[in-house]
C-alpha cells in the first residue's frame, strides 16, 4: 500500500510522442506483468492514463488506451467481480461495480472517443480510473477484510527488506 496511490492524477494536456511513447511503456508493463490493466499512478505517473487488454485473458491482444478518462453514465444495474490488482500481487476480493458505463476519453492519436462498457471491460475502467482519482480496490471492501490484506501486505514487504 504505497502512499503514492493516494493521490490524485492530473489531466493530459497534450497528446504528442512522448505521451505514446509513455503509453507503449505501460503496455510493456502491463503485460509483463500478466495484468489486464494499468493505471499511470502505479507507475509513479500521475497523468490520467490507464491501459487496458481484457482480450489478454484469452491469451489474445487487443490493447486500448484511455487518456483523460471520465465517466459520463452508470447503470443502476450492479455486478460483482473477483477483482486483483497489480499494486496488491497476489490478493483478490470481490467489489461490487455498476455493470454498464460510458466513458469520454482521448485515445492513442488525441482524438475525443466514447465507449459504452459493460461487465469485465465496465469493471476494469472503472477499477483503473479509481487509480487515477486516488482510490484501491481494497477501498470497497469489508474493512476487517481490508485489514488483513493491508497487514500481509506490510509483512511481506517486511520479509522482503
């Protein structure tokens, strides 16, 4: 649990060849390390970028790009999903998400998009824009639950020292 998730993303201002060059970055890592999203935050960026490749669960490749993402819409309808994150290797607890969303956003070329999400692709945006806003999966859940991850976690980076 690294203070740095904490905090809150700034917005691209530009996109330009530095920015994709950032972008094709965290795709590298991304799928090193067998993660199906990464926000710029769990890298120590704190632009409002985040990748994405569902598709990567399927042994396929169909990576995206959200830049400045901000949810428009939420249904009402709910899903749970047995969520993990790469900022919390090897812990995983079930959060409670809308099951559609909308996002505005800029892809890979600056230009303005918008996607209608439902299921995994709904609850990983919504996940990794949680990053950008200062938020961890573990925020949602039962605190007794939170705690006990939190306090492996601490242990094992203690073991690791």
């Amino acid at each position: 649990p690294d203070p740095r998730l904490k905090l809150i993303a700034r917005p691209v201002e530009k996109v330009d060849d530095s920015v994709r060059r950032f972008i094709d970055d965290m795709y590298e890592t991304m799928y090193n390390a067998d993660g199906i999203g990464l926000a710029a935050t769990q890298v120590g960026d704190l632009r409002r970028i985040l990748v994405l490749d569902i598709a990567q669960k399927e042994n396929r490749r169909e990576p995206k790009v959200f830049i400045n993402p901000e949810i428009s819409w939420l249904s009402e309808e709910t899903n749970t999903y047995t969520e993990g994150c790469l900022s919390f290797p090897e812990h995983f607890a079930d959060v409670v998400r809308p099951k559609k969303i909308k996002v505005k956003y800029l892809d890979y070329d600056g230009k303005q998009q918008e996607v209608e999400a439902d299921e995994l692709l709904a609850t990983c945006l919504q996940h990794e824009i949680d990053h950008l806003n200062g938020k961890v999966f573990v925020d949602y859940i039962p605190p007794v639950k939170r705690d006990i991850i939190l306090r492996k976690l601490k242990k094992e980076k203690r073991n690791d020292d």
